[in-house]
C-alpha cells in the first residue's frame, strides 16, 4: 500500500481543520474542496464566474506550494501532472 502525506498551506482558504487540502499518494496528488474564497480577503464573490476562476487560482496555489515543500524538504519533483474528472 503507498504512504499517504496530507498537504496544507496557509495561503488558502481551508473549509475545514478535518479535510487537507491535498492528499500525496505515490506520484499522485489528490486535491479536493477547493472552493472560490479569495484568501486575501476571506470573501467569496458573489459571481459564479468569479468563484469559478478564483477556485482554479487557489488550486494553482496549493500546487505550487506543494511543489516548492517537496523540492525543499524531500528532494522530489512531480514531473507528470495529469488531471482525473
């Protein structure tokens, strides 16, 4: 069975202390929940359209936060990113 590794930043917005942001499996990475709150302001729009992009940004944030740890703190590197839904 692959050791699972929870991931968090602090630079977006968690929905829950119970659900991490991301989940690391292997190569893979699992991201989930993400929701459309800017985390500057702690707001969530009141466009769909906005949400819908602010969501994709946050989960940019997460990866590229996830990325830069695990290239610091284990020497690994997600070279294959392929996107499952």
């Amino acid at each position: 069975m692959t050791a699972r590794k929870n991931f968090n930043t602090s630079k977006v917005t968690r929905m829950s202390e119970v659900f991490p942001q991301a989940v690391i499996a292997g190569n893979f990475i699992f991201i989930s929940g993400t929701t459309g709150f800017t985390p500057s302001t702690g707001k969530l729009s009141d466009s769909f359209e906005e949400q819908a992009v602010q969501s994709f940004m946050n989960i940019k944030t997460i990866l590229d936060e996830l990325v830069l740890f695990s290239l610091l703190f284990h020497n690994k590197s997600f070279v294959d990113i392929s996107i499952i839904g």
